[in-house]
C-alpha cells in the first residue's frame, strides 16, 4: 500500500514483491467466492454499485468519512505535491483542499464527531523536505519516521496543535464517538497501540505484546477496537523486528485481524489467514469487518477487499479486482463504500479514491 511513510505503503510493495502466501485458519470458513470479472462493479462485486472515481492521478488513499458522513479527508502525493499531505474533499471529488502544512510527511488524517476539528500526523517538525526513505542494504524494510507526531486543527487546516511529544512514531489515529483517540506508537519500544483524550491527555497503552500491532479503529459504538497486527514468539523472526525498530525500520510479515475492548482488554483473533491483512474497520452495525488481504493470492500481487463476522465466521470475498483494493471505509449510513484502489490507472503505481452505493 503505496505509502513510504508509514505502514501503507509497505503494502503497496507487497503488491510489487512476494509476499505471505495464503492459508486459511480452521476459525474461518469462506463464503461466496463468487467468480467475476476483474475491476468494476458487475459479476463478482455483487455488494457494489454506481462506482464512482473521485481522484484521478497520483497516490491517494486513507479516505475517511466526516462523522456526518458529509465530506472526506484522504492523503495524496502527486506531481506537484511529492510527499503526502492531507486533503479534504466533497463526496464527489469536489472541492478538494490540502489542510495539512505542506511540509514534510503527513498520515492518517480524520475527523473528530462534531466537526469541528481533524487530526493527522505529521513529520513537518523534523523538516520541512520530505524525510529519507532506507536503501536495499537490509532488504526490503519499512521506515517507521520517529519525527511523526500527532497534530490537530481546524478543518480549514488552521489552528495547528500538536498533541504528542514524546520520542518515536506516533501515527495512524484515528477517533471514537466520544472523541477519544486511538493511536500507533513506538514510544516503549514496541510497534503499540494506545489511546489518549481529544487534547492529548490521558494516555494509555492498550497493548503489550512483541510485535507489529497498529491500525486501530473504534466500533461505532466506541465499545471496542479493530487493528492489524502480529505477535511474535522468541526466534530470529522476533529479533530481527527488534533490531530493526531500533533502526526506525520495519520488515514486512503475516498480519492478522484482532479486535479487544476499547481499554485493552478481552483481546481476539479474527482472522487466521496467514497472509497480509490490513486496514480493517467496521460495518456500521458493529458486528461485521471489512478488510483488506492477499490471501486468495500467494504472490502478494493483488489486494482485494473482504468482510467477516466479528467471531472470525462467514468470510466473503468484496472485491474482485486484479490489482490493489484497500482501505475501506463504510459510510456513516451504512450506504455507501470509499476505498483506495489501482484499478483503471492511467500511470503504473496511481492509487485513486473510489466510492459505490453499497447493497446488503
């Protein structure tokens, strides 16, 4: 997923190298592979319809819905912005303005519920010049940017605060309804998630296990959190992350779905796939979760978008695309459906925003 910043991108590269191969867990039992022509709406994509394209060049994806389902806020780099940065647009592509400083790296951008503030974290502290991406000496590895911290502001991008200080990445908030905030962070020294209060305080580390844990989103009730992640046994596999996030790095693994209550506790697995699975957020009535994954390819060339119940049963495959399909986001409604997708790009590597009506 195209990012060079933070953890999408990796997944992009993923797309473009081999990754996990596929394997399905004894939880999780398929449903509806329904064969179909790849990209569009008819034959397989039987839950979507009227697709619509709202960016159009460039690299855009992570387009979150306001609260009131009203408008978006996505991230994009293109030719005459090189580093992401953080735009908001009407739900027809309209209206499209950057909110975000224009410096450095920016990620992760959301609304708080009224309104009338956004959230996003940003490198631009640590430089105004987009920050270095890591050489091939280790491989292929990720950088996990200790300058990025978490920043709000009016939805005018106006008013900018910064609401985290520590040392370490801080990355991919995002917000409850009551407007608590949910977050990455590597601040003890292990790729955690963590909550905070809408103004930064009252943190809370709600993870504490070896490993990549992050993405998280809340229910819509607030009641529970999704994320991404991967607990690691001691072994070289475990080292070799360690080392790495010493190094700001990060290699990409098998990522699984996991859900907890929203203090940490009575933490889950969903998914047991064995492959990489990523950006998982809720369907409006909090018992299913939509997410992205290369299981069903073991090349790790093509993403598609999956839903599951929330015990891990009745996995049906969205999406039947044959290239990259990720981060969906359903709309507040439940009607429609926005993702971030490779799918009738005109320039090799463009990742578009799309949305579709979505039928139950």
């Amino acid at each position: 997923m195209r990012r060079r910043t933070s953890w999408w991108v990796g997944v992009i590269g993923l797309v473009a190298m081999a990754a996990a191969g596929c394997s399905g867990g004894e939880s999780v039992t398929p449903v509806a592979e329904r064969p179909g022509p790849s990209g569009g709406t008819e034959g397989g994509e039987v839950h979507l319809t009227n697709m619509r394209q709202l960016t159009f060049g460039g690299e855009n994806a992570e387009a979150y819905y306001a609260f009131d389902g009203s408008r978006l806020i996505f991230q994009t780099s293109r030719e005459d912005v090189p580093c992401d940065q953080i735009y908001t647009m009407d739900l027809d592509g309209s209206d499209v303005q950057m909110v975000s400083t224009g410096d450095g790296r920016t990620t992760c951008g959301y609304f708080f519920p009224d309104g009338e503030s956004i959230l996003y974290a940003s490198t631009h502290l640590g430089g105004a010049e987009c920050p270095p991406e890591p050489g091939f000496e280790m491989g292929y590895v990720w950088p996990i940017y200790d300058s990025y911290d978490i920043f709000t502001a009016n939805p005018d991008g106006s008013g900018l605060t910064r609401i985290t200080d520590t040392d370490g990445y801080d990355a991919e908030a995002t917000i409850g309804p009551d407007g608590r905030i949910v977050f990455t962070s590597v601040r003890d020294g292990d790729m955690e998630i963590y909550s905070m209060n809408g103004d930064g305080s009252d943190v809370r580390r709600l993870t504490n296990r070896p490993g990549p844990d992050g993405g998280p989103f809340f229910s819509p009730d607030g009641s529970k959190i999704v994320f991404r992640g991967q607990e690691l046994a001691p072994g070289p596999e475990l080292d070799d992350y360690r080392s790495l996030l010493e190094q700001g790095l990060y290699r990409p693994t098998a990522l699984e779905i996991f859900v907890m209550d929203a203090d940490g506790g009575n933490l889950r697995q969903v998914t047991d796939l064995g492959a990489a699975s990523f950006a998982p957020f809720w369907h409006p009535e909090g018992e299913q979760i939509i997410f992205s994954s290369n299981w069903h390819n073991p090349e790790g060339r093509n993403f598609d978008l999956f839903m599951i119940n929330e015990d891990g049963t009745g996995l049906e495959r969205i999406t039947f695309g044959d290239t990259f399909d990720g981060f969906p986001m359903f709309s507040p409604d439940g009607t429609h459906l926005v993702f971030a997708s490779n799918r009738g790009a005109r320039t090799e590597g463009d990742t578009n925003v799309f949305i579709a009506d979505w039928v139950e």
